[in-house]
C-alpha cells in the first residue's frame, strides 16, 4: 500500500467513525478522544512514511549496439545498489519494479582497438554509476555501488559469401520436368563462428515447399534459417524455375549377368524386362534400349529363394523415375564344359 492509499484510507475511517457517532449519541468527550487518535496516528504514519531510510536494490542489465560480428556468449548480472529516500517512496510497489538500464557495448569496448577471437570485456564501478544516476527515480540517491564491475564474454563471428543452393523435389499438379534454378541474389553474406564458418559450402532452399504453376515459374522464396549463422543479406531470394512437361516412355532391355564365376553361366527367366521412366516430350523418341544397362548379381543368388532381384546399372541422365517390370525374376545355372 503506498503512503497516498494510506492517507485515503484514514480519511475514510474517520469519516466513518463520524457518521457512526452521529448514529448513536456517543459523549462528546469519547468522541473528541477517539478522533485525536485518529489524527495523532495519521500523523505518526506519515513523519514514518516520510523518514529517511535505506534499501538494497537490482537494475537488469541490457546491452546495446552491440556490432553485427559480435556475440554476446554470458548473461550480464543485475547492479546492485544501496539506495536512500523516503520511506513511502522506497517502499512504493513501482519502486520495485525498476526498467532495465541500457550499457551500451561500445563503454566495455572503447579502450580496444581490435576485439580478439573471444574473450572477456568489463566496466568498471565508476562508470556503472554514472550509468545508473540518471536512471533512477529522483526521488532515490545513491549510497553505494555493490557491483564492483560488469563483466560480459563475447566472441567475434566471421564474414562469408555463401551460394544458393536448391534441396529437395517440387511438388505439382501437372508433370513438370525441371531444366534449370536461377536465384537471385546466387549468393547471400552471412555471420557465423569461425570454426562453423570454414565448414559452410552454402545455404539452401528447400524447393519441396513449393510448386511448379507453369513452364516459367518465379517466386519470392525463404532462405533456410540456421541456428548458428546470422545472415547479413536479405533471407529471401527470387527463385526462377524453366520447365518442361514430361511423360511415361518404356524400352525393352536385356538383362545380363555380372560376377558370375568361370565355368559356369546365369540364365534368367524371362531374358528381357521393361524400364518404364519419365522424360521430356520433346525427348521421348530420343533414348533406346542400347542406352539402358539392366544385371542380375550371381552374389545376391540365395540357396532359400529361386528369384533374384533385377538392378538397373545405368540409364541416360536426362530421364527420372526409373522402374524395372518386373522386379525379381527367375534363374538358372549351367556349367560350361572346355
């Protein structure tokens, strides 16, 4: 309760105590006694409430301009001060509850010419004094300085060009075949610790949170955030996407064999199987069996199975979605007689 409440709060007990005499005809004596009470205890509450005295006190730290290659690594301990004023001013519940002084970081930095890798920086009491005189109450003086000094760990980041690079498939309604990405900006500035940043190549955007409208697409994409890197440049990038419609083409292919010993032959049932993928239109009659190498291993041959698994072993890089039909087939071996 603050003195102001109290004064109020009297007031109204006295006029109470009036209305309740009037009411019931009490002596005038008893009455007159009883309301120097009042009065005698309202002014003994408030030469109390207006006495010096001396409270401890803590102002939160926060720390401004801080520069962009720098990281603030610990916590910055509260000040704490003695502080002197009125009772009622002290004791008042918006006294407690002090707003954070502001240290700017160029007061811890202002006798180093060149901030090291990491390290330690502190303010001395003299200058956390005048820091906070001016930011208390007027009505509370400072008595005495606890917090001999601020001290704060720090450690300075480093400056890379990173690429844009794409991650991940688009998604799509229609059957889009992607020819070629354009980011703009091709790169993005970043900060990062230095051990973090000799191990960056790039930074990315994941392309399966988008799709493909039409053969020339372009957006307004996000950069994807890391934890530990700070970018300097904009997070967000045009993205310029050309594409091209695809469809399902299939070719026969023979299948052969591989590490199958001397003397000996591997025979699959049926010799040929179908690769189904996915090209341009505008190269579906491009590719040819002759451009698809389809092998059985005689390594994956087991005792307890009469099927071994068909591996595609290389195919054109033009197409995507390669499949083989079918996926197993049946063998046989034959020794060679010399």
């Amino acid at each position: 309760m603050s003195f102001q409440d109290l004064k109020q709060y009297i007031l109204l007990l006295s006029k109470r105590f009036c209305a309740f005499w009037k009411e019931n005809n009490m002596g005038n004596n008893i009455c007159m006694f009883l309301l120097f009470l009042l009065l005698s205890l309202m002014i003994w509450i408030s030469r109390d409430y207006n006495a010096p005295i001396q409270r401890e006190i803590e102002i939160p730290v926060e720390i401004t301009h801080v520069p962009d290659d720098v990281r603030i690594t610990s916590g910055i301990q509260p000040i704490r001060l003695c502080v002197s004023g009125k009772r009622f001013a002290l004791t008042d519940e918006k006294s407690r509850r002090i707003r954070p002084v502001n240290v700017s970081f160029l007061l811890f930095a202002h006798d180093t010419t060149e901030l090291k890798p990491q390290g330690t920086l502190s303010l001395a009491q003299r200058s956390l004094q005048e820091t906070t005189m001016g930011h208390l109450p007027k009505s509370m003086t400072i008595v005495d300085v606890y917090t001999d000094s601020l001290r704060l760990n720090y450690e300075t980041l480093e400056y890379k060009n990173l690429p844009v690079v794409s991650k991940g498939s688009f998604h799509s309604p229609e059957q889009y075949f992607v020819d070629t990405i354009i980011f703009v900006p091709d790169s993005i500035r970043i900060l990062a610790e230095r051990e973090f940043a000799d191990s960056l190549d790039a930074v990315y955007v994941d392309v399966s949170k988008y799709q493909i409208v039409n053969e020339e697409t372009q957006m307004h994409v996000e950069v994807e955030n890391n934890d530990n890197v700070k970018i300097v440049s904009s997070s967000h990038v045009e993205m310029k996407v050309k594409a091209s419609h695809y469809t399902e083409n299939e070719v026969k292919v023979n299948i052969a064999g591989v590490n199958t010993p001397d003397k000996k032959t591997l025979k699959t049932f049926p010799h040929i199987c179908t690769v189904i993928y996915m090209v341009r239109m505008s190269d579906y009659n491009m590719y040819n069996a002759d451009d698809f190498s389809v092998v059985v291993d005689y390594n994956d041959i087991d005792a307890n199975s009469d099927k071994l698994k068909l591996k595609i072993k290389s195919y054109p890089a033009g197409i995507q979605g390669v499949r083989l039909q079918p996926e197993s087939v049946g063998y046989l071996i034959e020794e060679i007689n010399l």
